[in-house]
C-alpha cells in the first residue's frame, strides 16, 4: 500500500462541536485535535458520545453546532473528498452473511478507486484472514468480522482509520495482534482514531488520548501527559505501613495515604523536595524504617477515574 501524504499536521479538528438529540446533548462543544502519524485514543465509558462523535466527523449525523475539518477540509462542504481516503469502523461492520469475506471486499472494492480490487488481497493478508477469506462470512465469529471490518477498511489505503470499539469479539491473543496491527498503521505512516472504554488497551496502544465523558472533552494530550496531570504521588517503602501512615496522619504535605505492598502511596499536597524530605525525616524520627521514597507511576485509568469522578459531582 502506498505511503499516505501528510500534507496537513493535523486529521481531524473540531471546534464547538456539538450535536443534540432533542434536549439531550450527546456531544457538548467539542474541541479536538488529533495530529498526523499516531494512534489516538478517545476514551470514555460507555454512553460518554464517542460513537455520536464519529456518527458526526463521518456525516452519518448532522451537527447542531460548531466546525470540524478531516484531513485539512472542512466537512460536510468537502465530506466526499475528505472520506475517499478515511476508512471507519462505526459500532459493528455490517456485511453479507451468505457471500465469502473475499467476495464481500469485491463488492467494497467497486464503490472504492480503481486501485482498491488490487488491496483485498494485501489487506485480507493483514488482518490475518487470507486462509478463511474463501468462507462465508455467516460462519465468521465476531472477532472475524471485525478483522474483516478493518480488511474493507484498508481498500481505501486510508491515511487515517477510525475504529468504534475495535477490539470488541475479540480473544486475548486477538486483542495483542490488534495492537501490533495499529502499531504497524502508524510505523505506515498513517493515523488510528479509535474509541474505546478499555483504558488498559487504550494506554498498551495509543501514543495521545482524549478523556470524554456525558459529551464534553475533559481533556487531552499525549498518555503520558494526562497520567502525570494527577495529583503528585510517591511511593515510600517502609518496614511498619500501618506506623507510617499513622505518623503522617496530620502532615501538612499529604493530601491522602494508603497502604501498598511493602509501604505507602502518598498523594501530595505539596510536591516539593523539601516536604519530601520532611515526610522522610519524620518517619525516620518515629522510628519507621524507610528504604525506598521515588515517584508513584499514575496510571491512565487512575487518571481517568479521577477527572469522571469529578465531573460526575460538579453536575
């Protein structure tokens, strides 16, 4: 497949989007920025309007309000231009049960450009379906047709691929070859777009992230970035954890402590040398032996926990 252009630094961007159903808002002036050449994730739980999203950047929906572009051009005004090479999952692919999953890419082919026919077999070989490609698809298990769903996907040799729920149907074994397949889309060049409530594949997979929840966009940036925007937290290894959290009970510096396998987490009010280093002297001079005091990874799901549960309690 060719190499996609990347002319424009940025796939997708959207400003004030929001699109309404009635009186509920399903996504609520959205601003988005998903740059060329990574794999980004837009996470939320279930009914947080990912799907509506998507429905919308693909003109499956109109917006109430607000402007989005793909690749560099404004939709809907050049929606066509912009989706001949966008390829997209949206909920679960559809496709006809009594036809081969080689025959069904035949039929997308012809819709496609006159290039897309001489894509199934490479895109069928990708997926990992060129042995059971000649079955019917009514055979398939979920799992099957979603690597179908992304087999269709690539006949548009797309430079940016937006997958709903993609690993849905899938085994474990699936799930780890899903993510070496997107890592290799992005080695390609391209950029993945994928929803998903699944913040462990979301951190394996995905180089930026979006949080979303009841349609707002809470924030975003690289994984890194969202995880380590948490409060400051370290971990102190100690010989007594039920000491130690008792002595720093009242210390000005820590906002909340618990217990962890062989020591403490402490989340900091105050982060700075100093107060680290009045934390320590404190529990050395109650007698706890410290032998470890180093930075807490905040993972993406603790992050994400967070700032959902906030957003859920200032509503």
């Amino acid at each position: 497949m060719a190499e996609a252009a990347q002319g424009h630094s940025l796939v997708i961007e959207t400003s004030g989007l929001t699109k309404r159903f009635g009186e509920r808002t399903a996504v609520d002036h959205a601003d988005l920025q998903v740059p060329a050449g990574v794999a980004f994730g837009f996470l939320g739980p279930n009914g947080a309007g990912k799907t509506t999203l998507i429905r919308v950047l693909l003109g499956l929906t109109a917006a109430t309000e607000g402007e989005m572009k793909i690749l560099g051009m404004p939709v809907p005004a050049r929606r066509h231009e912009a989706l001949a090479r966008v390829g997209a999952i949206v909920e679960e692919p559809r496709f006809h049960g009594h036809l081969t999953g080689r025959e069904n890419l035949v039929v997308a082919a012809a819709c496609r450009d006159a290039a897309a026919e001489s894509r199934i077999g490479p895109s069928l070989e990708r997926v990992g379906l060129t042995d059971r490609a000649d079955e019917r698809v009514k055979s398939y298990s979920m799992g099957m047709r979603q690597r179908l769903g992304i087999a269709r996907c690539l006949l548009a040799d797309p430079e940016l691929l937006i997958l709903d729920e993609p690993t849905n149907g899938l085994d474990p074994a699936g799930i780890i070859e899903f993510r070496e397949f997107v890592r290799s889309i992005v080695d390609d060049g391209r950029t993945v777009f994928l929803s998903s409530h699944l913040l462990d594949e979301v951190e394996k997979i995905c180089d930026m992230a979006a949080i979303v929840d009841h349609g707002k966009i809470l924030m975003a940036g690289t994984v890194a970035e969202i995880a380590a925007g948490g409060q400051p937290t370290i971990s102190v290894g100690v010989d007594d954890p039920t000491l130690a959290e008792r002595v720093l009970l009242d210390h000005p510096a820590v906002a909340e402590s618990g217990e962890i396998a062989g020591g403490l987490r402490l989340v900091l009010a105050d982060s700075s040398n100093a107060a680290v280093a009045d934390i320590t002297r404190k529990l050395v001079e109650a007698g706890v032996g410290v032998y470890r005091v180093e930075p807490a990874r905040v993972t993406l799901e603790e992050r994400f926990l967070e700032v959902t549960s906030r957003l859920g309690t200032d509503e």
